[in-house]
C-alpha cells in the first residue's frame, strides 16, 4: 500500500483537528490522506466548528469528498482507515461496522460509554483482523510524554504527588446538544476526566484504590475531583464542565519530584528545581492528534507493528475505571480497592 486513504465519520469540532493533522502530515509527506468525509448534517461541510478550544471557521475541503449518508460514502470510497469522530454514544457503533467493512479504525475518545460496548469492539478488531486505535491522544503529546520520561528515569528523584487538573465551560455546542445529556455523553467524567484518568495509568499503571466526589448539575458527575492511591504516590485529579461561560479552558499538571516541581499550565511547560533557576525543557513540538494518527497509518501499512503507545485494551481499563470511580463517587467518595 502506497498511502494510506482515511474516511471520516464526524465533521463538528475535533474532526477539525483530526483534518488540520492529516494536513500537516501531508505536508511532511507523510503518506497518509483524508479522501473523504460523512457527517449527517450537511452545514458542517461550510459552518464554522466549537470546542471547548473555542471556536473555527469553516474548513477548506477542496479535494475532499463529502457525504451525508454513509452507506453512500462505504459504496463510493475506496479507503483503508476510518477516522470516527461522531459524538461518544455513537462511537461503538460506528467503529464495529466499519471494522466489518474491512477499515482500520481511529476512534475519539471515550471508547464507548460503557466497558460492554468497549469489549464488542475489541472482540470485533481481533475477529476481523483490524487495527483500532482511540484517540486517548494525550498518550502523544510531548509534555506529557515529558513527564512519563521524568518519572521512568528518576531524573528528579521519586515523583511524591500528582495534581492534574482539566476545566471547562459547560460544553452547550456540538450536534443536537449531546454533551448535556448524560446518557450520550457519560458526564464530564467519562468525556473530560477521563483524559488525566488515562495518563496516570499510562504513567503509574493501575492504582491500588481510588476514591471519587463529584456534583450533578446539568448533567450527572460534572465536577470531580478523583484521588488515585498508588504505593507511594497519590495523583489528585479534578475535572469540571462547570466554569463560567467566560473563562477559558485549561488544563495541565503539577507534579512533584524530591528534587524538583514540573508544571504544566497555559504557560506551558516548566521545570522548578529545589535549587537553581526555573526552566522550560526542550521538548519537541508535536502536535499529538498528527502523531496518533501516524502511528495508526503506520500500523495499517506494516501490520506487524503493534501498538505500545496507545492499545485499545487500555483504553477499555480506562473506561472500567470510570466505572469505578462513579461507584465511589454514587457512595459519597467511598474507598474503592482496584487490584484486590
Ligand atoms: N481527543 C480530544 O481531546 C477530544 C476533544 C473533543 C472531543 N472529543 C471527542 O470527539 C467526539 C466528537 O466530539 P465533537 O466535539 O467533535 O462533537 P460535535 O457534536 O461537534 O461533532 C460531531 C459531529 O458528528 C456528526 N454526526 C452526528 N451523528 C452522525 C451520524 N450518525 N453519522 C455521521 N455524522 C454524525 C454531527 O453532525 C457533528 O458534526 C466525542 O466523542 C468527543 O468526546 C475528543
């Protein structure tokens, strides 16, 4: 296979990230190509798109065919990869037919809205021969990958604490208001938290227990604020849909090692040494939603390649653990052991 063709399922506010990363990576000559898009909703071909990001103009499509109905586009388009990015209580759906159709999937994160519908589609990757992927994308992006380095190497001594925090305006945008309704969302912890619940297994592996409050507004478990018991370590994670309507998004981390503090925040990147002066490390700029989609391109064309980063079986924990810490959370905070 020459280049690998990529058809898109959802066009509203990540699909635009999704395109800007197949642009860059065209660009760079990477050979991968978005061929085509379907979304239901024909005006998100002109319209501009909102994320919590805020908001984009309309995305220039030219050489990119579109759809509204998927069955057309299957019929039409010869690609490889699926790149799903329709609302969360679509995603097993989407993801499962096309794994049946013979494509390789990229799916947004969560996986589904339940670990049941996560485990149908792994079942399905692995009885159709496909690649699958989730778009648990901060498993790429380079401050975090930075902070993984930190911690595996031991450059600053042990890590003792983990704050991680992820704040956002209730999101009242995208298709048909889906986000405030629970039952298509999961509530910000299934959509938002569950980015800083992946990176600390992806960083520390599982916790021994976890405990979990929260508050219901618009929708249920929309602020949380999560602890994550590890052996020597506690990672203290909170998420909210609830900011006001004028603040804008952040999120980030600060973790602290016995030699030094290493934060993330809209600043960006700085290490805090116990002594000396505080600086920003050289990372690489990398934009993490073009590098999960290269690894998953490079993985379609040589399916020897597997897929340490990112598996989708972790993915699935992840949304077990979520189930986990709404148990706690439904029990006013109550200690939840994991690994027992
Ligand atoms: N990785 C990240 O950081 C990140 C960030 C934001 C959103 N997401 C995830 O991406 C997914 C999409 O979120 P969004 O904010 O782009 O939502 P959105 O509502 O803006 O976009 C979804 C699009 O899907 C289209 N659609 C709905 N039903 C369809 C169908 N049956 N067939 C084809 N198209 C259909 C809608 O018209 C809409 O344009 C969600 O699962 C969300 O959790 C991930």
């Amino acid at each position: 296979m020459n280049e690998v063709k990529v058809a898109m399922v959802g066009f509203g506010g990540i699909a635009q990230s999704h395109k800007h990363a197949y642009e860059q990576l065209e660009a760079a000559g990477e050979p991968v190509r978005l061929v085509a898009i379907c979304d239901v909703d024909p005006s998100r071909f002109t319209s501009a798109s909102e994320t919590n990001l805020g908001a984009e103009g309309a995305a220039n499509l030219a050489g990119i065919r579109t759809y509204t109905d998927i069955e057309e586009m299957m019929r039409n388009e010869a690609f490889d990869m699926a790149d799903i990015c329709v609302p969360s209580y679509l995603h097993k759906e989407y993801a499962v037919k096309m794994m049946k159709a013979g494509k390789d999937v990229l799916s947004e994160k969560p996986m589904a809205l339940n670990s049941a519908d996560c485990e149908e589609m792994l079942r399905t990757a692995r009885e159709c021969g496909r690649k699958l992927m989730i778009g648990q994308c901060l498993r790429f992006e380079p401050s975090y990958l930075y902070l993984k380095q930190c911690i595996d190497s031991g450059c600053f001594g042990r890590l003792k604490n983990l704050f991680m925090d992820r704040l956002s305006v209730h999101p009242m945008w995208g298709f048909e208001q889906w986000y405030t309704k629970t039952e298509k969302s999961g509530g910000c912890i299934l959509d938002l938290h569950i980015h800083d619940i992946d990176m600390a297994r992806f960083l520390l592996g599982e916790p021994e227990s976890v405990s979990t409050v929260s508050y219901d507004d618009i929708t249920r478990w929309q602020v949380v604020n999560t602890r994550l018991f590890y052996k020597n370590v506690t990672v203290i994670a909170t998420a909210t849909w609830d900011e006001a309507p004028t603040t804008k998004f952040s999120a980030g981390f600060r973790a602290r090692f016995e030699q030094a503090s290493v934060v993330l925040n809209n600043e960006g990147l700085t290490v805090y040494p116990n002594s000396g002066k505080p600086y920003h490390p050289d990372i690489p700029r990398a934009n993490r939603m073009a590098e999960e989609i290269r690894k998953l391109a490079s993985m379609v064309r040589d399916r020897s390649q597997t897929n340490e980063a990112n598996p989708p079986e972790s993915a699935w924990q992840t949304v077990r653990l979520i189930e986990r810490l709404r148990e706690s959370a439904d029990q006013g905070g109550k200690r939840i052991d994991i690994q027992a």
